[in-house]
C-alpha cells in the first residue's frame, strides 16, 4: 500500500471533523462543571463522528474514496473529497448540538441581589441518578419563595448559581436506574415537595414533617430552565384536560392552602374565614378551598380589578386595603364578632389588623410573610381571646392529591395571571414584587 498525498489530506481532514464533533460535544465547556459532564462530554463527541462516518460511507457506498482508503487500496483523494466530509459533518451539528444533550438554557443567578442578577445562559443538563428523573419543563409557575432565593434570606445558603422554580408541569426526558412508573415522554405534574420517603413522618403520609423537607429549587436547580431533575416519586401523572400553564399554576400554592385551612385549621362549614391576599396564588387557592368547605369568606386585595376577581372565585365579602383599615370592615361584616380562621402570608404589613379580626377561640394560620417577619403579638389578647395562631409549611404528597381531585371534579381551579417566557423571567418577578397580578405568574417554555 503507498501513502499518497491524499492520506495525508484525509488524516488533516478527519482531524478537522473531530475538532467540530468534540466542540459539539462541548467537552471544553465543562471543564469547570465536573469530570462526569466532561467525561460523557467525550464520548457524545466520540459517538457523533462515529455516527457521522457510519451514515457518509453508507450514503456514498463502497465506491467513497476514502472508504477505498480503508481497504489499503490507492485512491485519488481530492481535496473536495476531504471538503465534502466536513461539509457532511458541518451539516450535522445542529443534530449533533440537539443529540448531545450536554447544554440547556436556564435562568439563573450566581450572587444574590435585585432583578438584574437574573441572568438567562447556557447551564450543564441535568442528568437523572438511581431513582430520578429528567423533566423538560414546559410550564413553570412562580412563587414568592423564587423572590426570596433571588434576594438571599439570612441564614441559608443556597448553592450558587441556582435555578429557582418549584411548580413544574413539563414531559419525561431521562429516567435513571430504578425507575418503573414513568417513562420518557409521558407527561407530569411535578409534587415540588422534595423529602427522604424513609422516615417515620414520610411513612405516615406527613412528608412535609421530614426533617430533610424542602421545595424543589429552594436547595436544588428548579424549573426555570429547559430540564430539572427530581426524584421519581415526584413525578405525578397529569391532571388530563389542563395545558402546562394551568398545570404548572397548581401545586405549591393549593397543596400550602389546603395544608393551612383543612389540616392545620380543620375547617369547617359555616366558619368565617379572613383570607389576606386574594391576588396572590395561595390567596387564590384560598379563597376556593374555603369555599369548597361551605365557609363564608371576607378577602382584601388592592383594586376594583382584584377586588372583582375576587368575587367571581366565589369570595363573599370584599375589603379593598388600599381604601379601608382591614380590621374595621371585618368587624363590620361580623357584626363585631370577628372571624374563626385568619389565612395569613402577608407578614409585617397586615399582622396587626389579621390579629385584632379574629373572634374569641379563632385561629390564625400563617405561610408566609412577603412584607417581613417581624410582628408583634398581644399576650393579653393571645390568652384571654384564647387565639391559637399556627405556622404552616407547604404541604404533603398526599394533600396535593387531594387538591387534583377536586380539581378534576371541576371544584378548584387554577388561577393564572400572567404567561412570560423564559427568558422574560426577570419581567415575570417584578409583576410579583410590584402585586401586579391576580392568582399565578407562569413562565412558559416551548
Ligand atoms: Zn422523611
């Protein structure tokens, strides 16, 4: 066999090729993010000009050139032979940039701070471990807790960069080792409420109790990004007959109200429920379960618009704040009683008006606090109203199945404000942070 010329040129024209697959493999990229994404990185590259080759020398059959090449017999190989193999693999990379599934687009944060540190960039896909899987994330609602992510609450240190979003409604991409009861391509609703599922409170259907409890994208990468990965037992079956973003507007926030009124609460019909908030997502959801429950309920939002939405969700009483002292109309309405059940999330802001509405033996259950934690309460009124005021923290598995039952059933639905894009992620925060809206703030994905 002789060496001509051409080999030489097929030898720098392959080593061309490798040079394009291995930057579609983005190997490099991922130098900083870790030898497993480096690793696999590789070998999709290696797998790409495999793949590559295969199909060319299959497409132009045994007469190729540089197929002659391979069997050791001489073959004129031009430069435009050489030319049209890169001109094949130049073709390829965007299947080759599709295939390799090695980079997603995110919205993410690497230091804490205003809107402006939201930044909307390449990030490493997730991939899914035993018992975990990929979800390519179709809807993604917002909650405040993304807001306090972002802004960084003292005491907890969130990995940097992070991913916020808790309430994903998307498609099975990836299952890992282990995973039996979905597969790619069906569609979930994700339970954001990530837990151990060994412990005695997670046996006992209370995994909102389990010492490791927290949302999805609080300590872990969540939905504002093409993939998130979560643990299998997350991935929920679809509530059939919602789109994404009504979907996507219904775990966290239900499953939190539903956990506040029925479980913390034990509501009950005929009880009187102030409900703070009637914009914001658990308000919304609120003001149904309360409802659900045969409750008459007293709301407060800020605007005739809001104040309308409100009546429709089936709201009975509403208090305009921006106009009145909250505390004055419900002792209107209540005929100076005050109400069993304040629903509070609101913090600093409506404390004091949300413990003077209540009633003598009443409740206060409280979420949140999006306008600051300090508030004060009145000892003498705590014992001699005998009020009992009760934390609350999100939810358990099985209350957000509940709360997809009744949704099926057509009691609660989910309450959409406004539908952004991802990368409009930033936009979709201040809406938030200015109460602009009246029920979820939705990001979509295509
Ligand atoms: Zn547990």
């Amino acid at each position: 066999m002789r060496l001509p010329k051409a080999d030489i040129r097929y030898a720098i024209g392959a080593s061309l090729i490798s040079v394009i697959a291995s930057s579609s493999g983005a190997a490099s990229a991922y130098v900083k993010e870790g030898y497993t994404n480096l690793r696999i990185g590789g070998l999709a590259s290696a797998a790409v000009v495999l793949f590559g080759l295969g199909l060319y020398l299959h497409r132009h059959g045994s007469e190729a050139p540089d197929y002659r090449i391979f069997k050791g017999e001489p073959a004129d190989l031009s430069m435009e032979s050489v030319e049209s193999v890169a001109a094949f693999f130049i073709q390829c990379y965007p299947v080759a940039q599709k295939g390799r599934g090695l980079i997603m687009k995110a919205m993410r944060f690497h230091e804490h701070g205003g809107i402006d540190k939201l930044r909307y960039e390449d990030a490493p896909d997730p991939l899914p471990g035993p018992g975990e899987v990929v979800v390519r994330v179709k809807a993604c609602a917002l909650n405040y807790l993304d807001i306090w992510e972002r802004v960084g609450l003292p005491g907890v240190t969130i990995p940097l960069p992070h991913i916020s979003g808790s309430d994903v409604a998307g498609i099975i991409e990836a299952v890992g080792p282990g995973v039996a009861h979905v597969k790619p391509g069906d569609k979930t609703l994700v339970n954001p409420g990530i837990s151990c599922m060994a412990c005695e409170e997670c046996y006992r259907g209370r995994d909102n109790y389990c010492r490791t409890y927290s949302a999805l994208g609080y300590m872990t990468d969540g939905g504002y990004a093409e993939l998130v990965r979560i643990p299998a037992v997350n991935a929920l079956p679809y509530p059939e007959g919602l789109d994404f973003t009504d979907a996507a507007a219904i775990p966290l926030g239900f499953m939190t109200a539903w956990h506040m009124l029925v479980t913390r609460c034990n509501i009950r019909p005929g009880e009187e429920v102030l409900i703070i908030g009637a914009g914001s997502g658990v308000g919304s959801a609120a003001i149904q379960i309360a409802r659900l429950f045969r409750a008459r309920v007293i709301t407060t939002a800020g605007g005739e618009r809001k104040l309308q939405k409100a009546l429709e969700l089936g709201a009975d009483h509403v208090i305009d704040h921006t106009k009145h002292r909250i505390r004055e109309r419900v002792r209107d309405i209540t005929r100076r009683r005050g109400v069993d059940i304040v629903f509070e999330h609101v913090g600093a802001a409506t404390w004091e008006d949300s413990i003077s509405s209540l009633a003598h033996h009443a409740r206060l259950v409280t979420c949140g606090a999006t306008t600051g934690f300090d508030a004060k309460v009145n000892l003498r009124h705590l014992f001699a109203k005998e009020i009992t005021v009760m934390g609350s923290y999100m939810g358990s598995k099985h209350e957000l199945l509940e709360v997809l039952k009744h949704v099926k059933a057509g009691h609660l639905r989910p309450v959409v404000s406004h539908i952004v894009p991802l990368e409009e992620a930033a936009a979709a925060q201040t809406v938030m942070e200015k109460r602009e809206h009246f029920g979820k703030v939705v990001l979509q994905l295509d």
